[in-house]
C-alpha cells in the first residue's frame, strides 16, 4: 500500500461545453481537500456532501464516543466548497472535573445556512488502541440534539500501518427498514494468515458495536448474538487487529433479520496492512480463474497472494507460483479481489489477474517496499488496450526536486513486454487487454537530507497521429511530505487559470505547491498560493500538490480548482499623439475570447476576437478600447491617443508634422500588403 496520498472525499470532475462562458467558469470546481502524513490518521469527511435549502440556522455538534478509547485530539471543520465556513477543537465541556471526563465536543454554528456543506474531522487517537470514533451531528440551532438523520453521520480515526500495522476500525451505516431480532455473525478469513488470537480477558477479534447516533445500541457483540433493532439508521463500529508477524487479515460480518427481510450486511473487511479489494464485475454467472504473478522487479518477492470473494463468501485463492485458480461458480454482479505481499530483500511488484474462459476480467498491481531507500510502483491501464504497438514513457518530473534514480518495466498477462530499463521510452507490441507498468524509485537526497520528487509513467498509441491512453502521476518521498493528486479532463483548448489556497486548518502548512501536468510536460506550477495560467488541448490532465508540514503539523486541508482565464488582451496604437485629424493604426491580439467588440471615437463594432489592425482618423485626443468574452469572463483593455493642434499656415491646409508623415508611411505599406500579400514573396 502507498499512504503517500492521503486525503478524502470524491474527485468532482467537470466535463467542459463549448457554448458561451460565463464569468470564471469552473473546469474543475474548488473543493477544500484534507491531506494527512503517512503516519498519522487518514482524516474522516462526511459520507456525502449534505444540502440545505436556506437560509436556515444549523448547528453542528461533533462527538467523541470514546469508543474503543478517546481521541488524544481532534479538530472538526465545516467547508462549502473551497473555504472554509467553521472551525474547532474537541474539547471537554466547560466545568466538566471528576475521574471520568466526559466526551470532548466541538461546536459549530452554520448561521443562515445555504447550500451545500461537508463536514471533515482530523484526529490523533490514544497511542494505546490505535483507534478512536465520534459522531458528527447537524441539527437546528433552536434544537440543537435533533439531530437531521441524513445529514449526521459517525466515523472512525485511526492510525495508518505505519504507526500500528495491525489495527483496524470500521463504520458501517446500516438502514433497518422493518424491526425485530438481527443475529450478528462474523468470521475470520484467516487471509493471508488467522487474525491476533483474543485479548486476555476475552475481547473478539474483531470487536463489534451499533450505535444509533450518540446511544449505543449493542458494545462487544459476540457472533452469533441477537440484537434487537427497530426501524432506523445505525452505524456498525469494528475494531480489528491483524497478525503482529503478517500485519494483514480479512474478516466478514452478516447480519440477519426476521424471515422475508433482506439482510442488511454482508460484508469483507481489510485489517492492518492489507490493500483495499479491488471491484471485479462478472458479467454473467461462471468459472472464473484467478493467478497471481511476481515480476521479481525490481526484486523477488517473499510471498503473493489473492483472494477472491462475494458478500461474506470466499470464491477461490491463489499464490504466486502456485499456478492457476479456478472458481467455479462465481455469480454475475461485483466481485471483491483482495491481494497481500511480503518483500524479499529488496522491495518487489506482482499482479493479481481474474478471467473467464473468454475473457480478462481484471487486473490489479501493486508495488511492495522493504526498508530503504528504493520504493516500487505498479499501475494497471484501467481499460484493456486494442493490440497493436505503443510507446510507453517514464520520465522523472523533477519536481520539487530531480529524483535520485527511476526505472521502469512494461507487462500484461504476467508477461514482461520489454526487459527493465531506466527513465524514457521504450516500444512495445500488446496484446488485446489491460498493460501494467512497474517502476522503482528512490527520493532526491541532497546534503544528507532526503527530499520528494515526482515521476510521470504514460503510454501512447503507435502510429502517426499518437493517442494518449493513460497517464500517472506518483509522489515519491520520506515520510515527512504532504502529497494529494487528481485527474483533470478537459473538453475543449483554451487558456486556464489554476488556483491554490492554503485553508489553514487545523494548522498552516509550512510549504505548498502545486503542479499542472500531462505525461512528462509540466504546464505550469505555483508555490506558497495564488494562481498561475496554462494553455491546454482536449486530453487528461494531472493536478498534483505537494507541502512539507510546519513543525508539529500532521494534518492539512487545502483548495485548488481551476477555471477558464479571462481573455488577454493586447491593444497598441502606431503613435501615442498624433496630428488631430491624421491617421493612426489600432493592432490588437487576443487569447481566449470568443467575441470581441470596439469602442471609442470612430473606431466601433465586432472585431475578430483572435488580431487584426484598423486604421482610425484621430479627432480630438481619444481612449479606444477593446472588450472581449470568452468562457473565462470578460476583459478590456485601451489605449489613449492625443490629439496635436494643426500647424499654423502653410499652403491650404498646412503640413503634415514628422509624426503623421510616419503613420501615414505606415498606413501606406500596409495597404500594400493588403493588395499583393506575395510581393515580399517575390523580392530578392
């Protein structure tokens, strides 16, 4: 597993029109995203963004439930879109004094609410458990524990592998729709290897609890029991812990009802370091085959295995070496692929493969470290690719800083394509399916200190007119860098403005930085925030942001989205004063606009939105302007010309000064140009 991005909550990606814009029209909407160490705990964010029709007065009451021990700290923040609306600590209520202190809470006022809203929680929990769990309630201001079932939710914080590499916590909503008895089962997979036997004083692995809302319902559930739910919502608490050598296992939890009701749960759980299941859709009921491959890149592995599993069942499990599995009544519908490796002395890579006897079904790669400096990365195309010849890239971005070394190796059916290599391009010939690609890594170092780094991997069609067909960022780094990343598609080309904003809670980072890219091109990067412009083609885009936290800091919530650029403009006259009455020559260029339209003096109407030049007669000193739209808003720009007196005299009219002589000669040569475009063509 890769905690290196650490953050939560959906990707929002807009698909762009080509009708006409509007003012800062988002490509990709600003969104507050949390970010979090690899060491510390994954921050929790509400389930789904909740939407208020306002303006209303709400009330949000964040809880620590102290279950399985209270949170050592925490922080809750409310945020619409990419600010931040409030913000506090968990704190014991004010006067609370005895052995047992109540439960810390935050609360945060919504005044006037309106619109939509996501709740985030950082949290370290008591170093002794691991884990730690709260409830988040939204209620009205006037009713402050009535709390509004859809919008309230409960959530788990608890320390990633790194820190303790056999705990594992769960909130599962559970929504029983007719009362009764429900008996709770659950069971250890015993995948890769049987669960940490039971505590001392009898404690299950895992321990099960149902809350609903801040009320326990049922703590310390055995399998087997019997517990009554009425009709409601629920939340469903697990706590797991791995093997201590393994550091991973799999558990299932059912739950069954009164006769005729459908069961509410019938779920596989990951603990400790075991990878989340990857989701396989089988599209009909049939034999499936599972096998498991180590690439032995960049080296050997010690053990790889798969499992694969539906609802609380194992299908089938394969070891790589092992040979080919066979599952011979799978079900139509979404299958759960679950895969654990253990490193050799050197970090490795392998692959988990499920196919019909028609077809490839799925592929899942992953990379496995051991300890040093060498990471390893695999990524799978997520769709199968025609047969046929393609360039495959890796390219080290040099971002923040150039990486101490990268190469890289191309597979597909557990087969290498092409021997390992260093950083650049190498040419392949597919077959029809999905194409992996491995890669080892080692941070920048310098003066002793080891930094973090960026490396694209992409490949491309063969032929003449090249496709991109996929593209990855990956962060490498130690394990004091904050990274996030998100996929960027665009429908049209135009000019676009990136922006970045450190939203400060819990605490400020003590750098930032993010980067727009796509393969191994960078279009544009900024540090510390703001915003920066990129031109951009229809395709697949990478926004990776990078921090190094302030001193003490764990957590981070940031915001970037992106936009159409206003139109840049460019308005220049030949002379800034000129004789009144005489000629001057108006050029302009633009960039993003659509339409384009003049004014001042006698210079008026629809210009082309892209350059040209008119020629205008100056009659007393003038300001021509140029105002442009496009899909990023709109933008003016002008220019003055003074207007001269006329000299004095001079044979019926008067000479022309030096000044109008040039504008003249300028109008002149151009209008020959006009007339004969190939003359220049033809000289010499």
């Amino acid at each position: 597993m890769k905690p290196l991005f650490a953050a939560c909550g959906a990707l929002l990606l807009w698909l762009l029109g080509t009708g006409a814009g509007f003012a800062q029209q988002a490509v990709l909407a600003t969104q507050a995203r949390p970010v979090a160490l690899p060491t510390a705990a994954t921050p929790a964010q509400s389930p789904q963004p909740f939407s208020v029709s306002g303006p209303q007065d709400l009330v949000v009451t964040v809880t620590d439930l102290q279950f399985p021990s209270a949170l050592k700290s925490a922080t809750a923040a409310v945020v619409q879109g990419g600010t931040v609306v409030a913000s506090a600590t968990l704190a014991p209520p004010s006067g609370a004094s005895g052995s047992t202190p109540p439960p810390a809470v935050a609360t945060l006022s919504l005044p006037q609410a309106n619109g939509s809203y996501s709740i985030i929680v950082f949290g370290v929990p008591d170093p002794s458990t691991g884990a730690g769990s709260f409830t988040a309630c939204v209620a009205p201001s006037a009713s402050p524990t009535s709390c509004i079932t859809a919008d309230s939710f409960s959530g788990n914080l608890a320390v990633p592998p790194t820190l303790d590499p056999t705990v594992s916590t769960y909130s599962v909503p559970l929504t029983i729709t007719q009362g009764g008895a429900y008996t709770v089962s659950f069971a250890d997979l015993k995948f890769p290897v049987a669960l940490a036997p039971p505590s001392a004083g009898g404690t299950t692995n895992p321990t099960l609890a149902i809350f609903q809302g801040v009320t326990a319902v049922a703590l310390g559930i055995a399998s087997g029991a019997s517990v009554t739910l009425a009709p409601g919502s629920y939340q469903l608490l697990a706590v797991a812990q791995a093997d201590a050598t393994a550091k991973a296992g799999l558990f299932s939890v059912a739950l069954t009802g009164p006769t005729g009701t459908t069961s509410p749960l019938a779920q596989v759980f990951p603990v400790g370091q075991l990878a989340p299941a990857a989701r396989v859709i089988n599209p009909a009921a049939q034999a499936l085959t599972l096998a498991v491959t180590d690439y032995a890149f960049p080296g050997t592995l010690a053990s790889a295995e798969a499992t694969l599993t539906v609802g609380a069942s194992v299908l089938a499990t394969a070891a790589a070496g092992g040979g080919a599995v066979n599952a011979p009544n799978a079900p139509a519908g979404a299958l759960s692929l679950w895969t654990y490796a253990a490193p050799g002395a050197t970090a490795g890579t392998f692959s988990a493969d499920v196919s019909s006897a028609s077809s490839d079904l799925y592929t899942v790669a992953q990379g496995v470290d051991q300890v040093g400096s060498t990471s390893a990365y695999a990524f799978v195309t997520p769709n199968p690719v025609a047969a046929g010849s393609y360039q495959v890239t890796a390219a080290d971005l040099q971002f923040p800083a150039q990486l101490a070394g990268l190469s890289f190796a191309v597979a597909q059916n557990g087969t290498l394509l092409a021997p390992p290599g260093k950083a650049g391009m190498v040419n392949v010939t597919a077959a029809a399916g999905r194409l992996v690609l491995l890669a080892s890594a080692q941070p920048p170092v310098s003066g002793g200190v080891t930094g973090s780094g960026l490396f694209d991997v992409s490949v491309q069609s063969g032929g003449a007119t090249p496709q991109l067909v996929f593209d990855q960022t990956q962060a490498v780094s130690n394990a004091g860098v904050l990274f996030d990343a998100q996929s960027l598609t665009l429908g049209t080309a135009g000019a676009f403005s990136a922006t970045l904003s450190d939203l400060q809670v819990p605490a400020p980072f003590g750098t930032l930085a993010l980067v727009v890219s796509q393969g191994p091109q960078i279009l544009g990067k900024i540090f510390g925030g703001g915003s920066f412009p990129f031109n951009a083609s229809p395709g697949t885009y990478q926004l990776t942001f990078v921090a190094s936290p302030a001193a003490g800091q764990q957590f981070g919530l940031y915001a970037a989205g992106v936009t159409f650029a206003p139109p840049a403009i460019t308005l220049t006259a030949s002379a800034t004063s000129v004789v009144d009455g005489s000629p001057v020559a108006l050029t302009w260029s633009v960039t993003g606009a659509s339409g384009c339209t003049a004014g001042g003096g006698a210079w008026s109407g629809d210009k082309n939105p892209v350059s040209g030049t008119d020629s205008v007669v100056l009659s007393g000193t003038t300001t021509y302007t140029l105002t442009c739209t496009g899909n990023g808003g709109s933008s003016k720009q002008s220019v003055t010309v003074t207007a001269l007196p006329k000299p004095a005299g001079g044979g019926g009219g008067g000479a022309l000064d030096v000044t109008s002589l040039a504008a003249l000669a300028t109008l002149v040569f151009m209008a020959r140009g006009r007339r004969n475009p190939s003359a220049s063509g033809r000289r010499g």
